[in-house]
C-alpha cells in the first residue's frame, strides 16, 4: 500500500501485498504521519477506489479510524463488491440486529468473518449480548478453520480476553474484530482493536495500589504491559495481554503486533510464520 495525494485534500489508498505484516505496518505508519498534517476543521477524503483487498488489520485501522476521525470521509469504497462483503469501512454492529446469529452461521461456509464492531457498554442486557456474540465468533472461527481443540482453546481465549480488556480498560465507545483463514498457507489472521485512550494513558488514569509513576512514555506502557504489570486492581486477574503473549508466541509459535495511539510499537521478533 502507499499513499499518493490526487488534490489537495484527498488520499488515495492503494494496497497490493496482501500477507507481509511488515509492509502493513510501515503503510500504517506512513498514513498516520500524512494524515496528522491535515488541519481538523477541513474535511479530507480517503479514496478507497484502488483499494482492491484489505486483510484484518488494516481493514480494522481503517474503519476504526474513519469512525474516531470525522474530518476523514472515505470516498468510493463501495465500487469494490469484496469491500462491501466485509462491510468495509463501517463494520457491522451485530449488537444491534436482532438476527445477528442467522448473520454469522452464514460465514461457517466462507474463510472470513467480517469487520465487527461491538459495544463496550457495561449495561447488563448488552454485555449479555455481547458476550453471546463473542462465543458465536469463536465458534464459527472453529468451524471455518476445523483446529484441534487445543489450538481453538487458546484463540477462544485470546478473543475473550482482549475483548474484555477493551470493555475494562479502554475507555472507547466500540471495539473491533476481524479474522481472515488462509487455508492454503495454513495460518490465520485476527485483529482485536479499539480506539480507546491508550496504554499510556491508562496507566497515568490508574488510581489504586499500584505505583505506575515511572512510566512517561508509550514505549514503557508498552513494556510494562507485556510484562504484565495491569492497571486491573490485585484482587483482579491482571496478566491478559502478558498472558495472550506467550500464547500467540510460545505456545501457537504466532505473530504478535501490539499497536499504540499514534505510535506502532512494532512486532515481537520471537515469532515465526
């Protein structure tokens, strides 16, 4: 993907290698610092009409940042039929379908699901729902992919839990979900995202028994995260992103790529695939 302006308020996003989570990334990155140049009060465009695939984390960043960033419209994703198949770039609130189990057994026969989006609401009646959501993903996850119990265990626990930890610890509004099965290479892809206040940030907020007064930056956030010092408070479980680490790596032998604010901290180099 590269970013090429056509006039002046209009990004054109084109994007041609489909698996390298490196050249995501640096596409990602290069976007953001475009993007922060454009002052708030304009309204800029992102033309999506050579946008011709869109695996799960740059379809969730996105269709998570058109949702927080309203002076960003995008503009002719709707000419690309695969783009609307994965309900690009509004996501699909299933929450707020009363049918939404009918909407995901129809993907059992595909190798995707499409861009979720879902509430973080603590109300009890949706959280309810969204925890039955939840489960019905991870089961057609199973059911698209056909892994061993053990394998669907661990990812049936890495979506549970960092799903949780955007309802907790977030702060946003909604969070994101999209998963893509590559059966010819044998792996999959899944992306758990909200556009919440941040690491950082969560840490700084943190009123409780812990002392986090030595973290000033995005990257000790970081560091301290996956070591799995949570802002959780100590009668509570606090290990879910150390904890999804060492399942995607050691366990799954996986990627793992933790993305922060306005920074991308980069990929675990541990991983393989």
């Amino acid at each position: 993907m590269y970013v090429q302006f056509t006039y002046l308020t209009t990004f054109n996003i084109v994007f041609k290698c489909r698996l390298d989570l490196s050249i995501q990334l640096m596409s990602i990155r290069h976007f953001l610092n475009e993007a922060v140049k454009f002052p708030l009060e304009e309204i800029n465009e992102l033309d999506f009409s050579n946008y011709s695939y869109s695996p799960p984390l740059l379809g969730v960043f996105f269709s998570s940042f058109i949702n927080k960033n309203s002076n960003f419209s995008p503009v002719n994703y709707d000419r690309n039929e695969y783009l609307g198949t994965i309900n690009f770039p509004g996501g699909i609130k299933l929450d707020e379908i009363i049918d939404w189990k009918v909407i995901l057994e129809s993907y059992r026969t595909k190798s995707y699901l499409p861009i979720i989006c879902f509430s973080t609401s603590k109300e009890e009646s949706v959280t309810f729902t969204r925890d039955n959501i939840i489960s019905h993903v991870n089961a057609v996850i199973r059911s698209i992919t056909n892994i061993p119990t053990n394998y669907f265990s661990a990812i049936s626990y890495l979506i549970s839990e960092l799903t949780d930890n955007i309802v907790e610890h977030s702060k946003s509004e909604t969070g994101w979900i999209s998963f893509q099965y590559y059966r010819n290479k044998g792996f999959l892809d899944l992306c758990i995202a909200d556009t919440g206040i941040g690491l950082l940030k969560s840490y700084q907020e943190y009123r409780g028994e812990k002392d986090f007064s030595h973290i000033t930056n995005h990257l000790e956030a970081l560091d301290n995260v996956i070591q799995g010092n949570s802002t959780k408070h100590l009668n509570e479980r606090g290990f879910g992103v150390h904890t999804s680490r060492e399942i995607i790596i050691n366990g799954l032998g996986g990627t793992l790529c933790l993305c922060g604010r306005i920074r991308l901290f980069g990929v675990d180099s541990r991983f393989t695939g």
